[in-house]
C-alpha cells in the first residue's frame, strides 16, 4: 500500500533520497517500540511522522541520530548503510535535532547553548584554549559571528545572554532550533517543535521552520501533533501507530488512507 | 588448607557486618533514592549513644546490672536513633525531594559531618567500650576432621550470627509484611505509590528509623570488638564498595556484595599482601568493585539503567 | 561659504579617514563605517544608481529604519544630484501612493522584505515606479519582480562603473551647488493630501551649523538614531548635523533592542519626542513600584531634593551648600544610577520637540541632571528656529531665536519666520508655497504665540485653530484647543484629547485614556476591567477623568486670554484614536477636523446634553484585518471657574 | 549603583568575549590583585601567611581543579586528595631523585603524573555515572593512600615515612620566607585561575558543562563523552596535583600521606559546594570561607565560652567545626545549590539594576 506509492514533490528539490531507513525494529526489554519500520526521505523536503502518543515516533528519531541502536534494520544515509552509528557520527554526518521536552543546556545562556552546536567545527586544542591566543581566540570569535547571523534568524538579538532557564516556553524552543542550526545540518530532525505553543508561537516556529528549509535548502524529518500543521508544511507524511507504520504518502493521501483515519485523525488531537 | 579455611571463616564473618551496614545503604536508597553517606556517622552516633547510655544509666539509677543496663541502653540508643533519623529525613532531605543523586550525596556527606561532631559533642570523644558479653575466647571447629582444626575467634561467630539473623529478619521484614510491600512500591516508582495511597513520608521515615536501628546493632557488634570510638565512622567506607557492588536497589545484592569482599580482603590480604607490602584491604574492596563496574555499571544486581530521551 | 552634503561626507572622509562615521548594532556588536569605507560606499551606490538611469532632479524614495547603507542612499541620491524622499517605513502601503506619483518617483531604495511588499502592493497604482533595491535580502530569494534586486547587486554593477569611469562620481559632485535640491519630506498634513516640503542642501546646513554653533556641537558627539529619517526632526540630527559636524550616529539593532541599545552607545546629544520621554519615566515609575520599601523612601526622598534644586543646579544658579552635598549624595544613589539605566548618562545636550511636553515630566528629566532643553521648528523651516540656550530653560517656553533667524507676529498673533532655512517650495503645489511663503521671503508658521518677558518664544495654539467662543457667557473669548488638549495630556492617565468649541458657546472633549497607566490604577483598587472599552467606560474612570479636566479649568480660568476655554463636558472615547484609522498623524497628532466629521453624533450628543450615546466604529488592526467596535458612551459634565483676573 | 555602563559598547567579538566585559569590574579586579601583590604583604605578619594566606592560596587552586571536574563537568570525585598526594610526591621524587631539578619544573611533572592518574580513574566515567562513580573515585583516595604509606620507593625509602623539602629557590632567588612562598603561591593561583577561566569560557568548557547539564543532548551534537569527561578529569588533576605539591613543597616542608586524606577530599569538596558549582569565583570564596571558618571558631568560640563562664576545649572547638561544616553543607545544598559565588552575582546584578528591583 502506501508503502510503495512514492508521491513525486514538484515543488521541492527532485526525487534524491538522502535517508533511508530500512525494515527498523527496536525494544526495551521485551518492550517492542518500533516494529519493521522503513521510510525515505528526499533531499530538501519536509518529511513528518505523526502517529499518537506512544506510537514510537521519538523512538525513530532516536534510532536515526543514534541514540538507541535497533536490534534489527539499518539506516541509508546518502548511499552509506549503517546498522549501528554512535550519535557523534551521525552529528558528524550533517544530521542535527531538536527535542521534545527541551533539552537545552541549563547552565548557560542563549550564546554559549547555540555556540555548543558549533563544537564539531571547533578545531583548537587544550593549550590554545587555556592561553586562549591565536587559532583559539580566532575560532572563538569567528564562531560567535555565525552565531549571532543565527540569532539574528531567530530573531533572539534581545536575548542573547539570557540564561535558558529564564527564557519563556516558546523562545527556549527557538534556542534548542538555533542550537541544531549551528551545525549546519544537511538534514534536520524536529522532535515535536510546536508542542505546547500558544498560535503565534506556532506561527513563527512555522515560519522558521520553512525557512530553514527554503533558505538553507535543509532536509526535514519533522514530529508534530498538529495535525493542520503537518498537513500544511510537509511534503511527505509517515503515520506511526503501535510501533508500526500504518501509512505513508503526501497528506492527501494520508488523509484517505482509512487505516490512519482510524487510527489517528479520528481520535481527537 | 587450614589457613585458607580459616581466612575464608574469617572473612565471611566480617563480610556478614559488612552486608549488615551495606543493608543500611540499600534499604534507605530503595525507598528514597538517597545514597546515604552519613550512614557511618550514624554507626559511630549509636554506639556512642549505647556506650555511654550504658555507663550512664546505673550512676544515674545507681543499679548494677550488666544485663539491665545495656538493654536499658539498648532501648534509649534505639529511641535516639530513631530520633536522629527522623531528623535527618525531615529537616535534610524533605527539603531535597526531586534533586539529583549527587547533591542528595553531598547533603548526606554534610549530615555526617554533623552528627560526627554532635555524637562526640554529647557522648565525648574517648574511646569506650561496650560490653554485651560476648565471649572473646577462640575456639576450635572440625579438630575431628584434622589435625589443629580451625580456630575461629568466638566472638566474631557470635558477631556474625546476630549481624546474619538481623539481616534475614530483615528481608523477610520487607519481603512479607505490609510496610515491607508497600515500601517496594515506593522503590519501584514513587508517583505511582502515592496515587494508591502509600504516604510516602510515613515510609521515608519507617526506612530511616529501620536505618537508624541496624546502625545501632552494627555499632554495638562493632563497637564490642574495637571499641567504641571515631574510627568507628569509617566502616561506612568499609560497606560502599560492598553496596555498590551488590547493586545499589539489591537486598540480596548487599548480603553477597557482604560476603565477597569481606572474603576477598581477608584472602588477598593474607595471599597476595605481603607481596605489596600489607595494608591492602584498605583498597581491596574498591578496586574490586572499580573492575566490576567497568563490565557491570549497575553493580553485580542491580537494575539496568536506561536513559530515555 | 555653503556646501552640500555629498562634499562634506567627502571632506570628512579625507580630513579624519578612519573615524567612525556610522554605526550599527548587528550580529551582536556595533559594526563600524569609517568615513573612508562610507565614501565609497556611496561613490560605488552613486554609480550604481547612475548606471540604472537616475539623473538629475529625479527622485527616489527610502524607506526604512536607520540602516547605515540608507544614509548612504541618500548620499549617493544628493550626489548625483537626484532628490532623496524618505518616507515613513510603519506607513500602510496606500500612504505612498501619492508622494511617489506626486514626485514621479521612479526608484525606491527599502531596507526589507516588510517595505518590497508594501511597494509591490501599489506597484500597479505607481506605474513609474520601475526599480525596487532592497538591503536585507531575508526572506526575498523567491521574489521575481521585475526590477527588484539588492543593494549589493546595485552596489557591485556601482563598483565596476566607478572602475572604469573612476572621475565620474567626483565630477558629479562637483557639478553640485548649495541651491540645488537636498532632500524632499512629505509633510503628514492633518488634512488632505501630504504636502512635498522641498529643502536644498542650503537651507539645510544653514540650519543644522546654526544650532551645532549654538550648543557647541563637536565631531565626538554620540547620536542613537531611532525616529524614522522621513521625519525632519531625526533628518536634522542624525543626518544634516552628522554630515555638518561629524559626528558618529548609531543605528539599534531592532525595535526590539531599543533600550538595551541606548544602554550601551550612551549618547552624548539626544533628541526625541515627548512620548519617548514619557515612555522612559513611565517605566521608571512602573519599575521602581516593586522596589524594596527601602530603596522607595530613598527613591522619593532623593526625587524631593531633586525636584526642589536639581533643575537650579542645571541651570548653574546658586544652591546652598546643604542642598549641594545633599545633591551629590543623590548623584551617587539614585540620579546616576538612573540616567545609566536610561543610557543618559552622557546627554551632554538633550532636545524635546515635535509636540508640547509637560511640564512635569520635563523637569523631572531636568531634575536628575539631564540637560533636557525645548526647540521650536517645522519641516518648513529646517527644525532649528528657536532653542533654549543652556541655564535659560522653562518648561512653557521654546527657546530664543538663534543665528540668523529673524521672527515677527502679526496682528493675529501668529509668528512669522525668516532665515536662509526655509523651505524652497511647495512641490508641485504653487497655491500652497504662495500661503506660507510672502514674497518678502516671510514663512508664515500658522502657529500664534507670543515672546514672554525672558525673550524666550512662547506658543499658545496652532493660528488657524484659534477660534472663538460665540455666546454664552464668554462671548467672543479665545478659544485654544491644542493648548487645551496638551495641558489635559499632561496628566498621565490622559493619552489623547480633543476638544470643540470653535463657534459655539461652551467647549467639550474627547478623552482617550491611558490604557496602562489607568489599568494600573483600576489594578491598585483592584476594579476588574476586560480590555480598553471597559475600562473607560467605568464611572471610577469616568470620576478621576473628571478630576483632571477640572483642574485644567481651574488652571485656565487663571489665565484671562483663555478663560473661556474651560470644558463643560467630556466624554471618554470607546477605542483608541490610531493613525491607521486616519484619526491621527503619522507623527500622532489629532485630526481634530476628521475627528469631528467622523465623530459627529458624539459632538452634537455633548452639546445636545445628554447622558449617555451608543456609537459603533471601524476599526483596522495591527495585522491588517478590520473590524468593529461599539459602545454605549457615558456623556459627563465637569466644574468650570469664573475667570479671576489676576495682577497683570 | 556603582556601575555606569553608557557608552561601553563593544565593537568587537574579542571585546565582548573577554572576561570582565564591564569596565567597573576591570577596575575593581585590578585593584584587587594590585591587593594582594602589594597592600597584603604591607599588612601581614608571618602568622597570617603561614597560617592562612598560603593555605588559602593553594586550596583555591585545589579547588579551582577540582570545580572544574564538578562544577562544570558534573562528575563528581571524592578522590581530590589522592590526586593531590600523587602531585606532591611526585613532584617530590623528580625534586629529590633528579638533581638540578627547578623547582617549578617539579612541581609541574607532579601535575603531569596527577593528570594520567586522574585519567585512569576516570576511565570508570565512561560507563558508570553519580554515586557510583563518587565510589570508584574513593577507590582512587584509597589506593594512593596505602601506595605511599607502603610503598617505600615513593617516599625515596626514608625511614620515618615521612618526606620533606629543603630549600626552595626559583632562578636562584631562595623560596624561605613566608613572603616569599606567598608570592610563589600566588602567582601560580593568578596564572592557572586565568588559564582555568579561559578553558572555561571556551569551546572544552562548554562541552563540559553540556555534558553536565543534558548529556544526551550533548551526544546529539556530536560531543563524545569520552573526550569531554576524561579531558575535564585531566585538567582536574593537573591542577589538583600542582595544588597538592605546593601544598607539601610551600606549605608542609615536610608531610606523610596522612596530608591527603580523605578529610583532605571532602574538605575541597565542601569548598566548591559552599563557594559555588561552576564558578572560577566561586571556588576562591569557598577556600577563603573554609579556611578562615576554623580560625574563626578557635578564636570566637572560647570568647563565647568565658561570657557565659564555661571553659571551651580544643576537642569541643574541632566538634563545632564539624558541625558547623556538616550544618552549611546541608543549608547551601537547601538555600542556595549554587553557594556564594551566586549570591555574589546576585549582589552585582542588583548593583547593576539599582535602583530598580529588576
């Protein structure tokens, strides 16, 4: 069924899969939190999962950026097939993400929480650092400067050295985005980014999140409970229900799709 | 083969004080998720208490019952104990729900601190004894069996019989009864607990007066072996490489963590000692764990750990 | 002799090379633009722009916020020769229709995707409008307009005309004369169409040296530039005074940032409208209510000395040693602190124009040591006419004449103006230029006032509005309604006033309330309210409202020319006047006429006497959808004096 | 209220990245090194350097390691004293067995040696987090303990156990006085609290602090906790060490292991908490208030003592002290997690904010 239709997407760039994810299962003791799972995911679109609450969908992102390791399956990304990776590498790979509950970094301000998702890029040893002369001095003021062109996209200038902790809701989740766009990812994972946001919030997260994907013409695998939401900005859809994919197509189709109606669009959410 | 057996005597033994206090550790982490550090102060704080209750009581009472006056002592050291526990969990550790394990260690760490300074404040710093009448001479098991048998130190059997029956006492204390049952709901998850209605202070306070008691027979056994003073304190030290190795959430685990490295220290401390010139049970016990960790982080039974995200 | 704009960049940029000319706060710190990168910068514009076809006297628009590569549009438009028009960038779309057909505009120069749109919104209404340069590009890659591109693309085609063609710019400029056109401001005219105030590069600097003279202006002077340049106010000392002095002009970084942007430059020369001064002892109030009972006492009990002897101390009077060290002890606890969280610490000279201020909080600023002054002046006559020279500032006048301008009244009392800055024409509009400009080279101000025993200019209401009272008791008497309005816009729980009587027999008003500070006054005796509609229609409100109008009375019947403008009734209005619903100018001033027309069973019901009035209105929001709001109105009378005539 | 800020803009990043970004807390920490080079050694007397001064330098610098490890990098270590002992009698063995030794030069390889202990007892925080790693790490306090006391070599098989330094002198200029060993202490504090902050402040610093507050966040963005913990258990222990070797070398002159206890440990523990997790600051404030706190007491106490006629001992003042530190451990872990270096901040935050409350 869905499985094997593939929805052509005109307006975003061609049919180049740049993830494939192949026959995933993964459990906790016994647990079974994703059963067989496969999907792919083209250069440049918008690509969500949705499925209800316990449908495995965070479990699928922590399978593609290497948090957990599946028992079974394996992960294709731009024609390298990997069945386990650790995380460093997938970061390594160009693959970035947010989180559901926020997991940003308590302890430091919007600044330094971005700059950490500079770190790959930071090349200056131990002794630079701790006489903080030369390449360190350099690397730390060149890195600020990409920083702040992202804090300016965010549209955070006024908080810039603001402890997380203290920011509100909505703006916390722009940091922990701005944090996984100092990686310059080529492909970016969104744990539910609009969760608990009131309409402008969600508004503006759209927006960046669209702009994120013309601008920098990024790849996006995106998790989100609304379902007008989804529907407007994806381009692809993959529908989790019970660890198992019940659908899988534009959100046309998936709004047809009988299996995901009563799975999903039916209840309320 | 004599010496190896009576080493092996030897160390099961202690090992069996060991798991006695390591009990301590694992019954108050169970149920509140704190790694209890001052659970050596509160040793050396019920012995002191039972000591010098027993010196106390007769001058004060002008009595002279041995028997009398250290069940008196007993009883008054049990109350104080209980007391003291209370304490610590009502005014430390209340204040510290929710906090991460680290800061409840070091809260604990300066609750040991206290109660050193408070015990010896009260009860002096001297070094005292208590007498419960244990037997001090050796004596010699299966001289049948062959020549010269084992000469196994009394006491230490005496010791180890108490130490064994209060741990058994124990776990069946928790296996069988109701506060035993309702305080693994606790361990297994506190929110679901509550929501059936176990008053988790009312538990968190049972564990640490329990805490406080098995700290008070340890101290005594201890304490009626070297004296009573403040080294005592340290055999907290003594029983951390045996919980952890146990698996910090496992009963069973501290009894045969207990008995492993109070076999294990005696063993290489006769065996291989000499070659490192001696001393070595200090550490024994730790570096054992350390290599145990490295193939086992949760410790020999504990529960394994997994982060979500 | 007199120069132009373009040269004196130049001149600057050959005198002092590596001095900051611009600044902006971006990308988190304040990126500098020396004089030499800003010449070229405008030489390669200037080609660019020469490239794409402007000639002489042709005109192009700018719209945006203080962008340091708008200024140096403009440059490069004045060097060429060209007119600069900057127009107002929170103006909705339809408002630039008319200046850009009215000047033929065929160019536009706008900082973002925000303006583009708003252009390509009229594009159809604007044929000639044939070119669209932007300088932020975000959000603009899909865009496929015709002749839409970015600054850079207009900078870089610049930058290889300026190579192969290196003398053209510098003649260009050369060709350029004093008399030539500067800049064209579209004057929000509070009725009818806007007029094109033309000014050359003469008038301009005339003006702006004279004031630079008068308070001693250097070339180290800081200036945050945050009014829009559309406004010649912000034109005059961010642009006209930069190039005149050299000084360094910081731009924020958004509106966002304001505060924390004037935090960090600290300006030493500060300009703003009273809102804005307003808006600062506002929060300063609203802050220090939370404060610690301790740090309240010290607050107040510093603001007494202060209020008492501050303003003296400024003005270099005499003031006992007691009040002095009590001073000083304040300086350190209270007053500096203060000036630095209102980034004021380093206003050397600070100026309030545009609308009256009151008095109140124009010596509160004077109090803490900021050396707040008044200024009198109009787009007409280039901002600079009258200041009030230091140690010489009251809180009801506007300041002497300065350098080389001359005032007389006319029998009517209005204030005629004649100085090298006046405004060169009307655009395109003879009829207009001939009423305010008489051929003896006399600009008529259309405001009436008088100069009081200090010298200084005092100005009682604009001349045209100056109406008279017709039967009733004061028959015939003065009637002052803006000088009414602002002495009701002084309290802080009035934010707008508008009052009628011109021709009749009794004068009323129209109220908007201060939505916070009235809110926190409902909060404090904690009378719940649902939004701005509720809240003003609350007898409570309705009560304190009174209160401030009778004082006024009170005041007025003080005064023997302007006893008759006592209002008798008044009403609290049902939503806030806007200037998106063409209520009010851009610069937010009431359109009494307007008002009146659009309002007017609201004015008959007041002088019909009734109690009570239902009214529904259109509104437009901020987001550009409109809807409707209505309510029942409480119509209210209030107490008015009998005119004590006092000693003259 | 102290502080203008108008006009301190930054044109720079260098600028705005730099330690002390307001100008009035430059002035005011010139001052107070100025201080402590040239006004404290015009005030003190040979007691106060002996008995506090120098101690309270070279805890700081303990304590600036092992905040480090800690406070930034979340990983807890009971261990410190281990580490420091290893510093000292390695330091020592390289002073005493290779002749012609600087002494700075020793007292750095003591750091070295510090350091690769410090990174084979942090190979357990790999796979082992919290409480069990606190564990392993006593593990570490333990095994050194006993090494020294039995292991002759180390203590260059002096009889007594005890081992000892004798004339100290740094490009011929002879370390004896108390002043001296002031200034050598103080300016290896200076120096190495400056390098501490720069790392810090840098990109290792903030994958420390990642890994301490969202590990597997940081994980996600490519930081390898291998690199991230066992680089902050270096850093740690080459402080910890060089601390520890001042200690014996300046301070003791002659000491057994018995100096490095695991007293020693939770002491330097108890500094970072009272003074602040994370916080160069912080851990100058814990060292001073620990330091100070039992001179305090010594003196206070029996004045308490004689107002209400009771004679107070020597045994009762130590138990006090135990009380009192068990008691402020407890009251900053409840009240203020974050100990005096936040309350500092909070202070200059309100200085900034004045008069306004927020």
């Amino acid at each position: 069924m869905a499985e094997h239709s593939n929805p052509s997407t005109p307006e975003r760039g061609g049919n180049k899969v740049i993830l494939d994810v192949n026959n995933i299962s993964l459990s906790f003791g016994g647990v079974k939190a994703l059963t067989d799972i496969s999907f792919n995911v083209r250069e440049h679109e918008i690509r969500a999962i949705i499925g209800p609450n316990g449908a495995g969908k965070s479990s699928m992102l922590n399978c593609i950026n290497g948090v957990y390791t599946p028992q079974q399956g394996s992960i294709t990304f731009r024609g390298q097939t990997f069945s386990h990776m650790s995380p460093r590498q997938v970061a390594e790979m160009g693959v970035a993400r947010t989180f559901q509950n926020l997991a940003l970094f308590k302890g430091m301000n919007v600044i330094d929480n971005i700059m950490s998702g500079r770190n790959l890029k930071m090349k200056s040893n131990l002794f630079l650092q701790a006489l903080r002369i030369g390449p360190a001095a350099r690397e730390e003021a060149e890195h600020r400067e990409f920083v702040e062109h992202i804090i300016d996209f965010l549209e955070i200038q006024a908080f810039r050295k603001t402890p997380v902790g203290r920011l509100p809701y909505g703006l916390q989740k722009r940091v922990d985005l701005g944090r996984a766009l100092a990686m310059e990812p080529s492909v970016l994972l969104l744990d539910e980014p609009m969760a608990g946001m009131n309409v402008e919030e969600k508004q503006d997260m759209c927006r960046f999140v669209l702009e994120v994907n013309e601008e920098f013409a990024t790849t996006i695998v995106l998790i989100e409970h609304d379902m007008s939401v989804v529907m407007d900005i994806s381009d692809r859809v993959v529908v989790l229900d019970y660890g198992k994919k019940i659908g899988d197509g534009t959100p046309d189709e998936v709004r047809q799709n009988p299996e995901v109606i009563s799975a999903y669009l039916g209840t309320s959410h | 083969m004599g010496p190896f057996l009576e080493t092996l005597i030897g160390g099961l033994m202690s090992g069996m004080l060991y798991s006695l206090v390591a009990l301590g550790f694992v019954l108050i982490f169970k149920a509140s998720g704190v790694f209890n550090f001052a659970q050596g102060a509160m040793v050396l704080f019920a012995a002191l208490a039972m000591a010098r209750f027993a010196e106390w009581f007769p001058a004060l009472l002008g009595f002279d019952n041995k028997v009398l006056a250290n069940v008196l002592a007993f009883v008054a050291a049990m109350a104080v104990m209980v007391a003291v526990a209370w304490l610590i969990e009502r005014l430390v550790l209340s204040k510290l729900v929710n906090q991460e394990g680290i800061t409840l260690l070091m809260a604990t760490l300066g609750v040991t601190y206290f109660l050193d300074g408070f015990g010896q404040t009260l009860f002096g710093s001297e070094i005292y004894k208590i007498d419960i009448g244990l037997p001090k001479d050796p004596m010699f098991l299966f001289d049948k069996v062959f020549e010269g048998g084992l000469l196994v130190n009394k006491e230490d059997l005496y010791a180890a019989v108490i130490a064994a029956a209060l741990v058994i006492a124990l776990s069946a204390f928790f296996q069988y009864t109701s506060t035993g049952r309702a305080l693994r709901a606790v361990a297994d998850d506190h929110q679901a607990a509550q929501s059936i209605g176990i008053p988790l202070n009312r538990i968190w306070v049972i564990v640490w007066a329990v805490a406080g008691f098995v700290a008070l027979v340890a101290g005594m056994i201890w304490g009626s072996k070297l004296g009573v003073q403040f080294s005592l304190s340290l055999v907290a030290l003594k029983a951390l490489p045996v919980v952890i190795l146990g698996g910090l959430t496992s009963v069973p685990g501290a009894i045969i963590g207990g008995l492993v490295i109070g076999v294990g220290e005696k063993l290489s401390e006769v065996f291989i000692g000499p070659m490192l010139g001696g001393g070595i049970e200090i550490w024994f016990g730790y570096v054992l764990v350390l290599f145990v960790l490295l193939v086992r982080p949760q410790g020999l039974f504990g529960e394994k750990i997994i982060d979500r995200v | 002799m007199l120069t132009t704009f373009p040269r004196l960049m130049l001149d600057h940029a050959k005198a002092r090379p590596d001095a900051a000319a611009l600044r902006e706060k971006s990308f988190g710190i304040w990126q500098t633009t020396t004089w030499a990168q800003l010449a070229t910068l405008v030489r390669h514009l200037a080609c660019g722009l020469a490239e794409a076809g402007l000639r002489r006297d042709d005109h192009v628009v700018v719209v945006g916020d203080n962008r340091p590569r708008l200024y140096a549009t403009m440059l490069a438009v004045q060097s060429l020769g060209a007119v600069p028009i900057p127009l107002y960038q929170d103006a909705a779309s339809t408002e630039f229709v008319f200046p850009i057909n009215n000047a033929d505009v065929g160019f536009a120069v706008v900082e973002n995707q925000e303006q583009v749109d708003k252009l390509l919104e009229i594009r159809a209404q604007c044929p000639l409008l044939g070119r669209i340069w932007f300088d932020d590009p975000r959000g603009l890659r899909k865009y496929d307009e015709p002749g839409l591109a970015s600054l850079d693309a207009l900078i870089e085609s610049g930058a290889a005309r300026a190579a192969h063609d290196p003398g053209f710019f510098d003649a260009e400029v050369a060709k350029l004369q004093a008399a030539d056109v500067a800049t064209m401001f579209f004057t929000s005219g509070t009725t009818g169409n806007p007029k094109g105030v033309v000014h050359t590069h003469g008038s301009l600097l005339d003006r702006a040296r004279a004031g630079a003279k008068f308070d001693k202006l250097t070339a180290h002077e800081e200036v945050l530039a945050y009014m829009p340049l559309a406004w010649v106010g912000q034109n005059t000392f961010s642009y006209a005074q930069w190039l005149a002095c050299g000084y360094i002009v910081n731009c924020p970084e958004s509106a966002a940032t304001i505060t924390i942007d004037l935090k960090e430059v600290g300006p030493t020369y500060y300009f703003a409208p009273p809102r804005i001064f307003e808006g600062l002892l506002t929060s300063v109030m609203i802050r220090m209510e939370d404060a610690s009972r301790v740090k309240k006492w010290l607050f107040h009990t510093c603001m007494a000395v202060a209020r008492r002897v501050g303003p003296a101390r400024l003005d270099g009077k005499p003031v006992a040693l007691l009040d002095r060290i009590k001073l000083a002890l304040g300086d350190w606890a209270i007053y500096g602190p203060l000036r630095n969280s209102m980034g004021l610490s380093r206003v050397r000279v600070a100026y309030t124009a545009g609308e009256a201020i009151g008095p109140d909080l124009f010596t509160f600023f004077r109090s803490i040591g900021i050396n707040l002054k008044q200024l009198y002046g109009s787009t007409e006559t280039a901002v600079l006419v009258c200041l009030q020279p230091d140690n010489a500032v009251f809180a009801d006048t506007v300041g002497v004449p300065i350098d080389g301008v001359e005032i007389k009244l006319t029998a009517t009392g209005e204030i005629l103006v004649k100085s090298a800055g006046l405004l060169k024409e009307y655009y395109k509009n003879p009829v207009a230029t001939a009423e305010v400009l008489s051929k003896d080279g006399w600009y008529h101000t259309g405001d009436a006032g008088f100069i009081d025993a200090t010298g200084q200019l005092k100005i009682i209401d604009r001349a045209k509005d100056i109406g008279r009272i017709m039967g009733g008791p004061n028959d015939g008497a003065m009637f002052a309604p803006k000088y009414v309005e602002n002495k009701l816009k002084f309290f802080p729980h009035i934010k707008e006033a508008v009052v009628f009587g011109d021709k009749r027999s009794t004068v009323c008003a129209f109220i908007n309330i201060d939505v916070e500070a009235v809110g926190n006054w409902a909060e404090r005796r904690n009378l719940p309210y649902a939004g701005y509609t509720d809240l003003a229609q609350k007898p409570e409100v309705y009560a304190l409202i009174r209160e401030c109008i009778e004082k006024v009375n009170a005041d007025l019947a003080g005064d023997n020319l302007l006893v008759g403008s006592q209002i008798h009734r008044f009403l609290i209005l049902h939503k806030e006047l806007d200037a998106d619903d063409g209520e009010m100018t851009r610069t937010r001033k009431v359109k009494r006429g307007y008002i009146n027309e659009k309002y007017q069973v609201l004015v008959e019901a007041l002088y019909g006497g009734l109690s009570e009035q239902f009214i529904a209105t259109a509104v437009k929001f901020e987001d550009g959808r409109s809807g409707s709001v209505s309510a029942t109105l409480k119509l209210d009378d209030a107490k008015t004096f009998p005119a004590m005539k006092k000693a003259a | 209220m102290l502080y203008r800020e108008n006009g301190q803009f930054k044109t720079s990043y260098a600028a705005d990245q730099q330690i002390f970004p307001i100008a009035q807390d430059r002035i005011g920490i010139l001052l107070l090194v100025a201080f402590a080079i040239i006004g404290v050694p015009l005030l003190a007397d040979e007691y106060l350097f002996r008995a506090i001064l120098i101690p309270f330098l070279i805890l700081s610098l303990a304590a600036i390691g092992l905040n480090i490890l800690v406070g930034y990098c979340g990983q807890i270590s009971l261990g410190t004293g281990a580490f420091m002992a290893v510093g000292a009698y390695a330091a020592y063995n390289f002073f005493v067995r290779v002749d012609g030794m600087p002494v700075i030069v020793a007292i750095l390889l003591g750091g070295v040696c510090s350091t690769l202990a410090g990174v084979v007892f942090g190979i357990p925080s790999l796979r082992i987090k919290g409480l069990y790693l606190a564990v392993a790490t006593l593990a570490a306090q333990f095994f050194f303990d006993w090494a020294f006391l039995r292991i002759n070599w180390f203590t260059n098989n002096s009889s007594s156990g005890t081992v000892s330094v004798a004339d100290l002198s740094l490009f011929g200029i002879k370390i004896d006085g108390p002043l001296g060993k002031y200034y050598f202490c103080l300016g290896f504090v200076l120096v190495f609290a400056l390098l501490a902050k720069n790392l810090v402040r840098g990109h290792i610093g903030r994958e420390w602090m990642a890994m301490r507050d969202m590990d597997v966040a940081a994980s996600v963005i490519g930081i390898r906790p291998v690199y991230a913990k066992l680089s902050a258990f270096a850093v740690s222990s080459f402080i910890v060490g060089v601390a520890g070797a001042l200690w014996g070398f300046v301070h003791l002159g002659s000491w057994e292991p018995a100096a490095f206890n695991i007293d020693r440990s939770f002491q330097l523990l108890f500094m970072v908490i009272i003074g602040g997790l994370g916080s160069i600051m912080g851990s100058f404030f814990g060292a001073a208030f620990i330091s100070v706190l039992p001179i305090f007491l010594s003196l206070v106490l029996p004045a308490l003592g004689n107002v209400f006629g009771v004679t107070i001992g020597t045994a009762l003042i130590a138990h006090t002290e135990l009380m009192v530190f068990g008691g402020l451990i407890v009251f900053f872990l409840i009240v203020e997690p974050h100990g005096l270096a936040r309350l500092w901040s909070i202070g200059k935050e309100k200085m900034r904010l004045w008069p306004f409350p927020h």
